[in-house]
C-alpha cells in the first residue's frame, strides 16, 4: 500500500505536467507531440490497477488519455506493441468503470482510436499490427474486442443508460471500421446502413450523423435492453 501511494503521488505529478503542456502554443506542436510520445513511453508502464484504484489519480488519467488520443491519435499508434497492450488494457478497464466521469472520458478516448482508424479506411496510417487478431482476445483485434465490450455494458449494465451519448460517438467511428464485430452482436443498429458496402466504410462522422446515430442509439437501449435480458 505504501509503494502504490508513492507512485500515486509520482504518478499524479506527471500527470498534471502532462495537462500542462497541453496549452502550449500553436507555434510548437511539433515538440509538444514529441513530449506527449515520451511523455507516454514513461508513464503507461507505472499504471496499475492498484494506483487506478485512487479516485482523483483514475480520473486525471482518464482525462488525459482521451486528451492525448484525440489530439495525438498517431504518437498513440507509434508505442511499442508492449505499451500499446498496456495501454489498450487500462481503457478497457476504464470502460467498465463504475464512476461515470471515468466511463465517459474512456468512451472519448476509444472514440478517439475508432476516428483514427476509420480515416486510415481512406489514408495510409492507422493502428495496423496494434489492431491485429489475437488469440488472448478471442481472435480478434483490440478494436473488435472493445466495441463488444461497449455494446455488452449499454445492454446490461443499468448504469450506463448515461452514457449513451458518449457510447454513440465512440460506436460510430468504430462500426464503419469494425463492422464484422457490429454484426455479431448488434444487427439491428446496422439495419439503416444497407446498401453498397464499399459506401459504408466511408460514412461521414460529421456532427449531423453523430445526432442521428445518438437517437438511433437511446432508441436502440430501450427496444433491445427488455428483449435480450428475458429471452
């Protein structure tokens, strides 16, 4: 216990220099991506989920996570596969948390990764062999894994009829480029994207589908939840 408050404290301290350097100016993004890619590299190896078990820790480190991937979605991708697993598994982790606040800012955070490699479909970057199929995931990609994950809690989790905006803007991206892992468990949100496939991949995530797709979500939750439960 004693070791876990040391790097508790070590921890939370580079977590708020991690906030910190956030706000620097435009004019030196190139060295604050550098910073955040080591910054990274040195904090992911001393998460554990005993330190997690600190709330005000738990949420600066959700926090920042979903920071750093929706403005460095590409530092993320180039970690060494040992600290990308790593850092897949503390999301994991945070997805199935109790605390909303943690829960939400983990859904921003694998939403985040689900943009990425959506427009990867389209460009040459991406998650690639950080995505691959793994036997400790049941054969399938991280991505794959943790959209069931997502879908699995928004059906039987009564907490997380909260989350749902949240959960809808993380599930779009990763429907577009996951959708073999969408259709084993929810066929019936893919029902309003028949059509040409080859068209599918490249929906727009614009603010005008993220809408559409949050109500088709709440809709989703309430005709789904009552069905799966008692049959």
């Amino acid at each position: 216990a004693a070791a876990a408050a040391a790097g508790h404290g070590a921890l939370e301290g580079r977590l708020k220099g991690g906030r910190a350097m956030g706000g620097a100016n435009e004019a030196s993004a190139v060295d604050v991506a550098q910073v955040v890619f080591i910054g990274l590299n040195t904090v992911i190896p001393l998460i554990t989920d005993e330190l997690l078990t600190f709330p005000k820790l738990c949420r600066q480190y959700f926090a920042l996570l979903a920071q750093t991937l929706e403005a460095y979605p590409g530092k993320v991708a180039a970690l060494p596969p040992d600290l990308f697993a790593t850092l897949m598994r503390t999301l994991e982790y945070g997805l199935k948390h109790a605390d909303r606040e943690v829960a939400r800012e983990s859904l921003d955070a694998l939403g985040a990764v689900g943009q990425f490699q959506h427009t990867a479909l389209i460009g040459p970057i991406g998650l690639g062999r950080h995505n691959a199929p793994s036997p400790e995931l049941g054969g399938v990609g991280v991505l794959a894994h943790l959209t069931r994950l997502v879908l699995h809690r928004l059906i039987f989790d009564d907490s997380s009829i909260g989350l749902a905006e949240s959960a809808a803007d993380a599930l779009l991206p990763l429907m577009m480029c996951e959708r073999a892992a969408f259709e084993a468990t929810a066929q019936e949100l893919l029902a309003g994207l028949a059509g040409n496939p080859e068209a599918q991949a490249h929906v727009a995530v614009d603010r005008a589908n993220r809408r559409r797709f949050r109500r088709n979500m709440a809709k989703f939750l309430t005709e789904t939840r009552s069905f799966v439960r008692h049959n």
